[in-house]
C-alpha cells in the first residue's frame, strides 16, 4: 500500500527558502504513471493546492505561488519534494504531499500525515 | 480560476440524522468532483470522486451527486465518526478546494 511521509525544517526564518521531502514507500514513485503534489493548510483554514509533478516531467503551479515555487522529483530515492522561496508569515501552514491522479482522475490519494512550518525569526 | 462555495459553513446534525452538504462551482465542471473529509489532526482523506463514485473502504452511507456546478454530499444516519470538515475539490480545470463545511454534532 502506497504510503507518503514529509520531512524537513519546521522552522523557516522569513524571506529565506521553505524545503520539503516527501519519501514515497509500498511502491516505486515511477509506477503507474503517477503524478506528485503538494498542498497546504494554513493553521485553522482550508486547503491550498500548492504545485503537481506529472509523470511526463511537466509541472502545473498555482498562479498565486508560481514566481516562488519548485517541484522535483528524485527517482533514485523515491522522493519529491518542495521549495518555496522568500517566505513570510503567510507561509505558514501544515504541507501535504499527496498522490495526484493521472489525466481525468485528478484526485489527491493518499495523503502523507503533513508537517508543519512555522515562519518566523 | 474556478471557485468552489461550501455551504453552510457549518452544520449542526443529531446523531443518526442524515446530513447533506453543498458544493458550487463557479462554472461547470462536468463531473469532475471530488470529496475529502478531514478529521483534527489529520490529512483530509479521499471519500468521493466523480461526483459520486465511493473511494475504497468508504462506507455506503456516504454519498455524492450533482455535475455542472452543483454538488451534494449526503450522509446517511451520521456516526459519531463522521463529525469533521469536509472539503470539496474540482479538477475540471485544474485544481481547486472549496473551504469546508464543518460538520458538528447537534
């Protein structure tokens, strides 16, 4: 069963880069033609879709965060992973990384358990 | 962008109650809606696609309906499992979530 887990920083001082990994585990990241997010939920609000790796390479980026975002993918360790540039306060918020669905079932499944990133100095 | 509308923001239902929760979009999206329940503390988790397919292990009192711009998620005889936020999401063009309806026990 596929499985999804974020890691990195919780902490991000403001106008530096927020970096995240998410290891994929119960199956190879390049199976099935599957596409990669990323999602955000500020604390107490609702979701953000943040950015999509497809399995073609191409990215889809929310226009609201495009100019500040990175999506990549690193088959060799079953992983992708974030960044998100110049950060401020309004950054903060629990990340998601997430199965997106392929063409037509653009659904996100599974979720990972998300991790938290406080901006602050 | 389209924009998705959750209403109500929240709804207050009785225990073995039915519960029906709304989702419009801002223009159509065919059947290409999705929902997500999210309970404190936890990822959102997959319930609804296609407007009305179940996700695996989903039980068969959750159901969904609607296409174009209007949306329903109905959920039969609520369990006390059930109370939590729900969210809907459009990937008709590209990928959009409304803001949650709430659901609370009455």
């Amino acid at each position: 069963q596929l499985q999804l887990q974020e890691s990195g920083p919780g902490l991000v001082k403001p106008s530096e880069t927020l970096s995240l990994i998410c290891t994929v585990s119960g199956g190879p990241i390049t199976f099935n033609s599957n596409n990669w997010a990323w999602i955000r939920q500020p604390p107490g609000k609702g979701l953000e879709y943040i950015a999509t790796m497809y399995y073609s390479g191409n990215t889809y980026y929310n226009p609201s965060l495009k100019s500040r975002v990175t999506i990549s993918v690193d088959t060799s360790e079953n992983q992708f992973s974030l960044k998100l540039s110049s950060v401020t306060a309004a950054d903060t918020a629990v990340y998601y990384c997430a199965r997106h669905g392929r063409s037509g079932s653009n659904w996100f499944d599974p979720w990972g358990h998300g991790t938290l990133v406080t901006v602050s100095s | 962008e389209i924009v998705m509308t959750q209403s109500p923001a929240t709804l207050s239902v009785s225990p073995g109650e039915r519960a029906t929760l709304s989702c419009r979009a801002s223009q159509s999206v065919s059947s290409d809606l999705a929902w997500y329940q999210q309970k404190p503390g936890q990822a959102p988790r997959l319930l609804i696609y296609g407007a009305s397919t179940r996700a695996t292990f989903i039980p068969a009192r959750f159901s969904g309906s609607g296409s174009g711009t209007e949306f329903t998620l109905t959920i039969s005889s609520l369990q006390s499992e059930d109370f939590a936020i729900y969210y809907c999401q459009q990937y008709n063009n590209w990928y959009t979530f409304g803001q949650g309806t709430k659901l609370e026990i009455k």
